[in-house]
C-alpha cells in the first residue's frame, strides 16, 4: 500500500497538480503581458467538494470545479454532539468579472493582479506540501515499533 492509496494523499497529489497548472498559466500570463490582444487565462478554482467527491465516487478529479457524476458525499451526524450546517451550501459560484483594465492595443493583462496570483498560488503550494510533510511524519510514527 502506497500514499496514493490513502485518498488524503490522493486529494493532496490533485491540489499540488493543480497548483503547479495554475502557476505555469498565470506566468504565460506574465510573460505575454506586451502582447496586443492577449486575455489573461486562469484555471477554475480547485474545490475540496470536488476532489473528495472524486475519491468516494472513483471518477477521476477532472480539475474544473465541477463534481464528477455519481453520489455526491453529503455530511453525516455521526454523534449528538455534531452541529447542522447552519444553512445549505450554494451549489452557484460567482464568476470572475472581466478585467478592467484594458490597454488601446486589447491586452487586459494586468501585472499587479498576475503577481498576486502567482504569490496565492505559491503559499498555497508551500501549504498543502506542508500538510503532505506532516502526515508522512505521522504515519511515519504509526508505522515505528515501540521501543524501537
């Protein structure tokens, strides 16, 4: 048995891949900055909805927001003490405004917003590579001999 095995591992491996994706468009992004014409490019945002809908329902995470077909996970009360969610969760998200920010020559790309992209998208990485780190430490523990 391997980490991919373990579905954290697995959703994990999904957002450190997707993270990588978004870094290389936002620095195309970057690097056509002077370019007549170009429009800015973005991924969907990574949900944990649906890459854990992807892990139960064995449909691979496809990466764009949307949950892949089968049954979706719903919150279980498994003891008195868990708490209802205090209202439903909205299956609408709102999309991204076009940019304002468009030179004479069509080029909407603007640096400051590509920077802060890039730099969501580093502590992001740094965060889930972090969380990867702990857990192999755990497991890691869990897996030692006492006394040994």
């Amino acid at each position: 048995m391997g980490p991919d095995d373990i579905p954290l591992f697995s959703m994990l491996k999904n957002r450190l891949g997707y993270l990588t994706e978004r870094q290389k468009v936002v620095a195309q992004n970057v690097a056509n900055g002077d370019t007549p014409g170009y429009q800015p490019r973005d991924l969907k945002p990574f949900t944990f909805q649906a890459s854990l809908d992807a892990q139960t329902t064995g449909a691979p995470y496809r990466g764009n927001g949307a949950a892949p077909t089968g049954r979706p996970v719903q919150m279980l009360a498994t003891s008195a003490g868990h708490l209802a969610p205090s209202k439903p969760v909205s299956q609408f998200r709102s999309p991204q405004g076009p940019d304002s920010e468009t030179t004479l020559d069509g080029n909407s790309v603007t640096l400051e917003d590509q920077m802060l992209k890039m730099t969501d998208a580093r502590m992001n990485y740094d965060a889930a590579v972090s969380f990867y780190q702990r857990s192999m430490s755990m497991l890691r523990t869990a897996a030692r001999r006492p006394n040994g």
